[in-house]
C-alpha cells in the first residue's frame, strides 16, 4: 500500500494535538519547515496549536531519537521513522531512555528519504517500537532490499585509494558524528588529549585515524540509517565503514542492532560458541 | 579605468597571468554525490565557473585549515612563497569578510604574521553577483552584491563579455593587454542588476551591535537552539569564523580550525565547561557576529552569504534566529545599543 504525505502529515498532526491536548506529553519532537528556507528541519512543539506545523515528506532526513537524550527526564512523544526506532530501541537496550516517559508515533511502511543511499539497505520499513502509526505497514514478504557491493569487488589497493580520496576531503566538522545516534560519549576520543589519540589536522593520516576509530565503535550498534552520510556536507561515504561491519554482524552473529528493546548488545552477549575469524587462528 | 574581453581574450589574459602567478578560481568538484564548486588553484582557465556562489568561501587561502608555525616566534613565518596568486573571482560577502578577518589578524595590537602573509601574497580580482540564491541575505546587512571596491580589481560578466573595473591603479598593469571599455556600458549592467536585487524579503531591523545584556541574558536561545547537534558546520564554511587551536606532533606545531560549537571549544584544563549547553555556545556565535566584533571593531562580523544555512545538517537558519531577536528587542521597547 503507497501512502502518501498529506495523509501521513495529517495523521502525525492528529497524534501529536491529542497528545498534548490531554497533557500526556510535555513536548513533541518532529519535523517542520524552515520560515524563510521552507526547508525540512526538526521541530519541537509543546502547545497543541502549533501540530499544524507538523509535516512528514521525503526530505525528512534527520535522525530525531537523539534529541531524546536531551529529554531523559521529561515526557516526550517522537516523530519515528523506522530507522528512528531502531535507535529508540537501541538506546532502551542500553538503558540510556525510560519506556515510561516516551511516547513513539511511528512510520509505517516508510518510503524512504531522498538522497539517502541507505534507504535501498532498509530491511526494516515499519517501526520495530511505536505506541501509534501513521500510514499503512508495508508487507516484508515484498521487501528486497539491495546492498552495494561495489566495495566488495573491489581489490584492497583498490578500496585503499577509494578511502584515501573520500577521507581526504573530511573537514572534520564531525557533522556525521554528532548527527550519528551511537555517538553520545560524554567525551569523544577527538576531543581527548589525554591520552591523545588523534591530531586536529585534516591531514590524512588524522582523518583516516578519526573514521576508522569511529567506525570501530559503531561495531554491532551501526543500525545503517546514513544519518552521518546525510549530515556530512563533503558529500563523503562515511556509511561505508560502519555498514560494512554492520553486514559482519549480521553474517558472523546474526545480529542486527536495534531491533528489539530487550535485545542484549552484540559486544555483552558472548557465547563460547561465537564464530572468532581472525582471531589466533 | 574599465578594462573590456571576450571570453577568449580572457583566457588569453588568464593563460599570461598564469606565468607569473598561481591562479586560483571557482571550479567545479566532484566530492562524492555532491557536485560543488569550490576556490582551487587551476592549471587551465577553462576550469573556471563563475555560475555561482561557491559552496566554500576562499577563507583557506588566507587561514588555511590547517597551517603549520614554523618558528614559534611571533612575526617569523615560515618559508616564504615568493609566487604570488591571483585569487580570480570573488564575490561582495566574502570581501567583506576579509574585512573581518583583516579587523582580527591585522589589529594595530597585534599583527599575525602568517596571516599577513598571506594576504600580501594575494591579489584579489572581485566578481559582480548577477543573481542571489535563496539563502543569500548580504543586502539586508546593507552589503552591495553588485558591486564593490574592496578588491583592487572587479569584474562584471554579461553573457561574452566583461568588465573589469580598476579600483586600485596599481594593479592596472594586470590587466595592460585589454583594451579600455566604456564606463557607460558598465553602468548600465550595475543599474540593471541593482534592480533585480531591489526586491528583498527579508528585512531586519536590529540594533548594531546587538546590546549584549538584553540579547545574552534573552529567554529564546535554549528553544532557538534546540536542534543544533553540535557540529562545526555553520564555523567552517563561514567566511568569517577564524578560530583556532593549536596541534603539536613531535615538536611539529600547528594551528588548525577550532569551532565554538564544539563542547570541548571552552572547556577548562580542570574539566569545568563555562558553556556547557549548545544553546550557550549557538549564542556565544550569534552575539560574536552581530554584538562582540561590531562592538570591538565597528563592523558586523556575518555577511549574509548564507553558507551556515545551506550546509547545516537540520537546516538551522540564522535568519529566523534573527527574527525571533529583532522581535524580542521591539518587545522589550526599542532597546538601543550603547
């Protein structure tokens, strides 16, 4: 079933007024426009009058569960698309939000954000967490979703010189970084300088250095939502990386994170029967 | 004096100039799914794109990003390039801008030699803007897009043909192959185009500098700045935004571009952050721009290129910050700033 925007704006609109109507929630996190850009940008409302400002459409780009970090105490309703959930998710599996205190308008049978290459990855498409919905769910059976496999053919002096030129124009805004819902460490290793681990430059040896560090810790928690490659504004493939070891997850564990709330993380969940490549062999 | 060519005797001119200066222009690059256009030095002129505002501002060439202090003694740059460049085809806000970085680098108090040299080393040949994009707001800070006498040179393109219109005669042997042009003609273009860019929808009226008690101590930052994630974006394609922080690697130092919207940007040796919010920090750069530097200098320290707003990665608009500013100040009776 296609859904449209009108209908799932008008839908988001009606969820968000009786929500804090009835004062269930303080606050609602979506998406709106810009006043003089008319582009799409978070939004955050308290009174139910201004839902009206409430939109959904294929621009709607922006990862909004990481602004519940901002809101860990209050009563706040969220906006989800289904990679927004995933993170959702995530983050209650981490114990870092209360179930309590949230309240998920999700996005079924999502179609997609443009530009965003992530989206043909999607193996989710409605919500894995929500308490609403608007739109109509898209039936998995009729999902196929496609993984680029031109890094994978590739020969390693191949894939060398690919990172070397996308690295190379980093300008380390870390853009990606703080648009990335993994990354919300108090101090992140850039900003460390004792011990240092990685110089300010955007030689590229530091960049280098910066993404490959950053990928390594999105290890079973990346939930390829290409949220840092929407957010990077260098036109970088800083997905690559993180979704490659997301797809060794998946193969080597059969894990995919944030699917389930309940979920242990990929790095607390051992098993003495764990497949170990590379690993003393 | 006004100097005339066609698109070829540009070239010819540009081809000339290229033997005794690097050329660095406006190009097209290719950078993943983006298709941008960016100052870079060129090996040919016809490389060069002047369709469009450039989605970088030239500032690196003047602050490079990363820049290495040689000496660590103030007023002794490093190994000196002797070859100047032309940096050909720069527009009204980012000359202004230099304004801005020259108020901060080349102050009477305190003259930053690296960034001196830079700046004597080039020479600037202006462009006329034909036409806005959506985010440009210069003439609203009162910042002429068509034209501008702060680059010695400036040039007017119209279709095959353009002006270059000589501010500094010093410069004029630049320019000896072309024959001189009719100021009448160039007239015409400048009355033309001021017409088109008559029409602005947005207006401001702020009191400048912005009266720091009243604007910092306002209670609409925390809800202004409630998107912004923290990045340094907005900083680092501002053609104003000059902050630093030095690296040192095996006795190697060197400065690089530091972003007031970093959290660790003010934090203390002894962990204590005097900005620990994004909403304290996103004021921290409205105030710099439109209360701290005009008060410190006499000069706005945003030019309205609307490069922050175009890459920020949730759209922020310093435009609608403004606004919620200006209609604050009215509220609160028509402050006026000291």
């Amino acid at each position: 079933m296609e859904n449209n925007y009108k209908k799932l704006t008008e839908e988001i609109r009606g969820f968000a007024f009786e929500l804090l109507k009835d004062g269930k929630v303080d606050r609602v996190i979506g998406y709106g426009k810009e006043e003089y850009s008319g582009e799409v940008t978070p939004l955050f409302i308290t009174a139910p009058d201004e839902s009206n400002r409430l939109i959904f459409n294929s621009e709607c780009s922006m990862l909004l569960a990481k602004y519940l970090l901002n809101y860990r105490e209050s009563r706040v309703a969220i906006v989800a698309k289904p990679c927004d959930t995933r993170a959702i998710a995530s983050y209650l599996a981490e114990n870092l939000l209360k179930r309590e205190n949230l309240v998920i308008i999700g996005i079924n049978g999502c179609p997609g954000i443009t530009g965003n290459t992530a989206c043909i990855e999607c193996t989710v498409r409605n919500p894995v967490i929500f308490d609403f919905t608007a739109g109509e769910a898209i039936d998995k059976a009729e999902l196929s979703p496609r993984v680029a496999n031109e890094l994978e053919e590739m020969t390693a002096a191949e894939r060398l010189a690919y990172f070397q030129e996308e690295f190379s124009r980093c300008i380390r805004c870390y853009a990606c970084r703080e648009a990335c819902y993994v990354c919300y460490c108090e101090e992140c290793f850039t900003d460390s300088n004792q011990p240092f681990w990685v110089g300010g430059s955007v030689k590229l040896k530091d960049n280098f250095t910066f993404h490959l560090m950053r990928s390594m810790h999105m290890a079973g928690r990346c939930i390829n939502c290409g949220a840092c490659e929407m957010a990077c504004p260098e036109g970088i493939d800083v997905r690559a990386l993180p979704a490659k070891l997301t797809r060794v997850a998946r193969e080597l564990y059969n894990y995919e994170a944030g699917m389930d709330p309940e979920q242990k993380t990929l790095l607390t969940d051992y098993d003495v029967n764990d497949p170990q490549p590379g690993f003393l062999d | 004096m006004i100097k005339v060519a066609n698109s070829e005797e540009l070239e010819q001119l540009l081809n000339r100039l290229s033997q005794d200066y690097k050329i660095a222009a406006p190009v097209v690059k290719r950078k993943g799914r983006k298709e941008r256009i960016e100052y870079e030095y060129i090996d040919s002129p016809g490389e060069i794109t002047l369709e469009r505002q450039p989605d970088s501002s030239p500032k690196k060439f003047f602050l490079p990003q990363n820049e290495r202090m040689e000496v660590e003694v103030a007023g002794a740059p490093g190994t000196e390039d002797k070859q100047k460049t032309i940096l050909f085809g720069v527009r009204s806000c980012d000359l202004e801008a230099l304004k801005v970085l020259d108020d901060v680098f080349l102050d009477d108090n305190y003259i930053d030699a690296y960034y001196q040299q830079h700046r004597e080393n080039i020479i600037i040949i202006g462009l006329s803007c034909s036409e806005g994009k959506p985010s440009c707001f210069c003439g609203t800070l009162g910042i002429d897009p068509v034209k501008n006498d702060s680059a010695p040179i400036f040039l007017y393109q119209r279709g095959d043909r353009y002006y270059f219109k000589v501010y500094d005669e010093e410069y004029a042997y630049l320019l000896e192959d072309l024959p001189e042009g009719d100021e009448g003609e160039l007239a015409e273009i400048v009355e033309e185009r001021a017409a088109s860019f008559a029409e602005n929808n947005f207006t401001l009226d702020l009191p400048v500098p912005l009266p720091e008690e009243t604007t910092f101590s306002a209670p609409f930052w925390g809800d202004l700045a409630e998107k912004c994630l923290g990045c340094g974006v907005c900083t680092y394609y501002c053609p104003t935004c000059y902050c630093f922080g030095f690296f040192w690697e095996q006795g190697e130092k060197s400065r690089c571009w530091d972003s007031c919207m970093f959290a660790s940007f003010t934090k203390h040796a002894s962990g204590h952050n005097p900005r620990r919010s994004q909403d304290q920090r996103y004021r921290q750069r409205v105030m710099h721009k439109y209360s701290y530097h005009p008060e410190n200098y006499g000069r706005l320290a945003c030019t309205g290129c609307g490069r922050c707003l175009d890459n920020c990665p949730v759209n922020l608009d310093i435009r609608s910050v403004l606004k919620t500013v200006e209609s604050y100040l009215q509220e609160k009776g028509g402050v006026k700033s000291g």
